[in-house]
C-alpha cells in the first residue's frame, strides 16, 4: 500500500518539477514549485501512517504552513513586478540588473 503513495507523491513531483522547468510565466512557476511541496507532505503522511508514527503528520501541517507563506509572499512578489514591469514572463524579468 505504501508503494501506491510512494509513486503518486513521485508522479506529483515531476509534473510539479516538469511545470517548473517548462513555464514562462512566474504564476505557473508558482504552481510547479506547489506540486513538489504537497508530493513531499503526500510522502511525509504516507510513512507516518505506515510507520504508525505521528510526526509526519506534524511535519506535513508545518510544511502547508510554510508553502501558504510561501505562495503569499511570491503572489506578492509577481503582483510588484507586473505593476513595475507589466509582465510576469521569467525571460522578461531582469530587475536586479542594473
């Protein structure tokens, strides 16, 4: 039962990974880098209840905690830089460039 997990947490990984590797634009960077956080809490939960030990379960709630904050602050970032660049395209964003 644990390898089904394991492979559906694998399979969410890499389309998180491909999302990120193949996107333009940095909401869909966004979301890749979202896919790959919930295939690691899917693991975490997925060896807590196989190994009858809770502590996945409080790793995978600190770890939503933590890609909420991190969805906020990079939608926050995005929202800057379109009112600033009026794009959200990765290739077109250079403002740390002098």
């Amino acid at each position: 039962m644990l390898k089904g997990y394991l492979l559906l947490a694998a399979a969410v990984f890499a389309i998180g990974l491909f999302g990120v590797l193949t996107r333009r634009n940095a909401v869909g960077i966004l979301l890749g880098i979202e896919l790959m956080l919930n295939a690691v809490n899917i693991n975490l939960v997925a060896f807590a209840w196989h190994g009858g030990n809770p502590v996945g379960w409080v790793f995978a709630l600190f770890t939503i905690a933590i890609t909420v904050a991190e969805v906020a602050v990079g939608l926050a970032i995005v929202i800057v830089i379109f009112r600033v660049r009026r794009t959200v395209e990765a290739d077109h964003l250079t403002l740390l460039r002098g």
